[in-house]
C-alpha cells in the first residue's frame, strides 16, 4: 500500500515516516495488514538532503496544499492511507489569517476530497491541537468531552477540519481520524513560529550549551507530549478499530500536564553532569497572551481505553531527546 | 443604513423583513440607532410577486451564494448589517452534500469575507442550529456549553460557521452572533425538504382541513420556537451589547421541549370549533433517523440573559398562527 504524510518533512513527520519504514506495513482500506511499498513525504518545501533511513520506498513531493490538483495527484491509489500534519502553526497563524485559512482548512478540505474520490475507504489520520479549546468557557479540564471554542486561528481550523472528518466519515467517504495532540516536546534544531516553541527551547538550548530566554514564567503549566509518543499515538490511532472509536473520530492524545518549573527541574536531573547553558525569563506579551488561552489540564480516557501511548514522566521525555539528537 | 438578509425570501427571511421595516432602525457599525435606507432579500430564486409590505427600501435581488463576487456585491456599503440566513436545509444537505459544502461554508466564507472587506465591524447574525448537536456522547440537555458533534452534514456546516464567526469577530473582522435555532414552527405553505418539516405539517395541514401524515410516533420529543420568537432573537441578538455576548458569539435561542402528543392536543386546545383534517401516524425511517439524532431537551441561559423572547408555551404559538395566517 502507498502511504502519504503530509507536512512529511517537519520534525513529526520525518519522525513518522522513519517509524513507518521501520514498521514495514499498516492496516490498508481492505482491514487486511499490507506492507507499505510507497511512502511520498509531501511538505511545502523540498529538503535538501535525504535522510538516511529513506530507502527506495520513500519519494519527497514539494507543492501547495492549498491547491486541490496537488493533493489529488498523491492520492492516486486506491490502497492508501494519509496522515495529514501539514498546517500553519499557532503564531503563524495569529500572524496570517489568510495563510492559516489557505493552508489549514482549504488544504484540509483538499486532502479530505482527495480521499473521498478513491474506491473503499481507506484511513486518515489527521493532528489536530489541544487548542481547539479555549475562551471564557473552557472548562478547567479540556477532553473528549470538552466543547471547543477556540482563540487562535489556528485552533479554529483545526476544530473545523475535525467537524468534517468526522462528518466525512459518518458519510462512509473514508474513514477518518484526529489526533488532538497536546504541546509536543522536544523539537529538535531551531525555534519555530509556534507559540509553544519555547517549551522545547527551555530543554534544547540548555542541553546544547546555549542560552534559553523563556517568553514566561516557571509557574505557567500545560498538557504536553513527547514525539516518541505522539508518534506512537497516531500509529496506534490509525491501526485502532473503527468501532472502538465511534462517531466521534476526534481523540484527545494522553498528556502530562506539568509547568515550566518542572521542566527545568526535569532538565536538570536527567542532565547530570552534562554543561547547561543558562536560563532566563522575559516575559513576552505576545507569547504570554497566547498561552494564558491554553487549558490548564487535559484528559484523555478514550485515547487510553484505545491503547495510545504516554510517556511515564518528564524524565522519560529528555532521556528520549538525548538519546535521540545529542548521544546518536 | 443597509441591511442584508440572505435568505430573505424565504419563511423567516420574509418574516425578519416584515418586521425590520416595521421597526425602522437598527444599531449601525458606528453603535447608534440608524434608519434602515435599503433592504436587499438576497435569495436563490427571484418570487414571483412582491409582499405588500416591501416598499421602496426593499431589493429582491437572486443569485448563487456561493459565487464570491456575487455575495461582495451585496456588501457595498460600510453601514450595513447582513442577517445569514440562506442555507441547505437538514434533510437536503443529507441527499446533496456537495451542495450543502458549497451553500453552507462556502457560502458562509463568502459572507464572512465581504463584511471583513467593510470599514468598521458591521454586525452579522447568523442563523446557526440546534443540529450542531448529536451524536453518541450528546449531553441529555444542550445549550451553550455543550460539545458540538453534529451528525447531519446540515449541522456540521452550521457548527464550522460558528467557528469561524467566532474566529472573525475575535479577529476583529466584523462583529458576529450566531442565533442556535430550534425547530422553528408554524412553517406556512407546503412541507420543505427538512427532516423536522413535519413539526409544522402537525398544525398546519389540520388547520387547512388537510389530512397530516406524521412520520414518527406521539412520543417523539423536540425542543421548538415559534417564528415571532425566533424573529425576535434575532433582532435582539443584533442589538445586543457586544461585550454582553462575550467571546463565544453563539448563543442557544429558549425553546419549549415537548412532544409531539403535546403539539397535537395544543392543536385541538387552540383549534376550538375549527375542523381540522385528520392526523395519522405512517413511521419514516428516513425521517425517524434523523430524528432520532436531535437532543431531547435544551438550555438557553445566555439568551435568557441577554433578553431574547420565547413563547410561554404551544397554544401561544398556535394561536399567533391562526392569527397571522388564517385569519389575515
């Protein structure tokens, strides 16, 4: 079967498609297993080098989501399956309502349509954000169950997308599935244009001997995840019985909600004798205004109850990242 | 200044009209009471004939809400304020999905666009519903702060508007409200493509001396407004003081929960001496599934708060019927 990630070459993306290549095969629309002989990276832009791990199945399509040819000519077979992670990001979005709309919701309703040309039902897994919630409603702890009321445009599209796969699916088009992942730490590499991006700043700086100004303070608290899990999570998402996920097809992923003061106490004790660069705080009212939006506590019982991973703790995360990017 | 209503041919558009005329005036972008000059009932189908009460002020304009130009064309001036109303309806957006993508969120994203292209924030009312509601995990009493899990592509269009008004108005774009509808009785005329046309057939056919075949059973429960209410939230939520509204500008209109027995006895209550035509019971699969989706009972706290009116109860209903109907 032919395999499509969009946004493939982010940071997620890269990460789901070394973990698809080592896995070999997924669930087709058939429910049968079938080993994965096609795996196109689709993203914005064109890397400039391939990664190691891309052998022969793997082909990287530069393009715009946002154009509805585009999309379809990757969904060109009919055992397939899509994972859909190409969006503006948070800040990027606050910043340009017009990309965000463009990218998020008219390229969503692209790959959505895309599918649904195709014979059977094959599977999408889509990443949808934990801010879809938000506002002077938001209930203290944001779940399945919670209602959405998003402040970014960014959890607005993402909120969008899920109405329709989920109505998409209900109509048998293809069959859908959204991820609501919390923060996902730790990126590697450069800041991006996400709000939270200083959530993995606060880890990856230090750890590389650099400084880290945090645009917040240590008591400021959020629902995050580690890649490793987030990954898992949209594998074991995608693999999970229809059924078991019933007509709504949005998911919370499980989370740890911790503050930024437990990250740096995280930090530090799996650091050990590793040097860190320093650690500031200067308050940016940008960044500040978008995170007291945030919800406070998450739950995820469905995610549970279907057998998507967490990680145990902090600690597990940084180990992770360290193993990962500093030690390999 | 100048008011849009799309939709305006229809049911409540000629309704919503009728009564704007009447009153005059309107709270305008500039947040004074302003004189209505112009009138547009922009609708799909151009009728054949004019309403008495459509004077000078009045354009009856027909086009495709879903051609962008079209809807900016209708948003000429800075002092304005559009009522939304046009939209595929729940059992018609069920036959044609397509159509309602591109009636109901295309169309909508148009609106949305060519009032955010104004100087200022004009006001914009949208008619949103109670089929934003649905679905395994509905709470048993909807209203504002209930997840929204439609399962009628009707209500998931209407859900995605919400959003993206939301979205808009947080933006600064223009100055949304969404209106969440009940079922809206007495519908003069003939049935329409609705699953709930039937909650008006109830009344309405009897009360013509014609038989009225029901497709469910006296037990089915709904929550429901009379039209004068309805037309009444809407212009109530226009006038509201924005900041009143707060963030989430969707508000569940009051409704009467009751059952379809309790219709048919308020019928023969208000009916008095008048023969009615004969009520039989013939169940609809199609019909009763839908049906089957809708929440059994609905709060309205917001609206109450904000002033807007609901009928005290069934008979009150009826009788404005006969009244505005019948008797003129």
């Amino acid at each position: 079967m032919k395999v499509v990630i969009t946004g493939g070459t982010g940071f997620i993306g890269r990460r789901l498609a070394a973990d698809l290549l080592a896995r070999g095969n997924l669930t087709g629309p058939s429910g049968r297993s079938e080993p994965i002989d096609e795996l196109v990276l689709f993203d914005a832009v064109t890397p400039t080098e391939r990664a190691p791990e891309w052998d022969e199945r793997v082909k990287v399509i530069s393009g715009d989501i946002s154009d509805r040819e585009t999309v379809s000519s990757l969904v060109d077979r009919d055992d397939i399956s899509v994972f859909h992670l190409a969006s503006v990001v948070s800040g990027g979005g606050e910043k340009d309502f017009d990309l965000a709309i463009r990218v998020n919701l008219t390229g969503g309703l692209n790959v959505f349509e895309a599918l649904r040309a195709r014979a059977g039902q094959p599977r999408l897994v889509f990443a949808s954000s934990i801010a879809v919630f938000g506002g002077s409603a938001m209930a203290d702890v944001v779940g399945d169950h919670a209602k959405q009321t998003p402040q970014t445009t960014y959890g607005m599209t993402k909120a969008a997308c899920e109405l329709l796969i989920n109505d998409y699916t209900r109509k048998g088009f293809f069959d859908g599935r959204s991820a609501r992942l919390p923060t996902v730490i730790i990126r590697p590499g450069k800041p991006n244009a996400a709000a939270s991006s200083f959530v993995s700043s606060v880890f990856r700086e230090p750890l590389n001997g650099q400084p880290c100004i945090l645009p917040v303070g240590p008591e400021a608290v959020m629902p995050l995840l580690g890649y490793r899990a987030i990954v898992g999570g949209f594998v074991a998402l995608h693999e999970a019985d229809g059924d078991a996920i019933g007509d709504d097809r949005a998911v919370s992923l499980p989370s740890l909600t911790v503050t930024v003061g437990d990250m740096i106490a995280a930090l530090k004790r799996v650091a050990g004798d590793r040097p860190l660069g320093p650690i500031a705080i200067e308050p940016d009212p940008f960044i500040e205004k978008i995170v007291a939006t945030w919800p406070l506590d998450a739950s995820y019982r469905r995610a549970t109850a279907l057998g998507l991973p967490r990680e145990s703790d902090l600690d597990e995360i940084v180990a992770a990242y360290i193993e990962d990017y500093l030690d390999n």
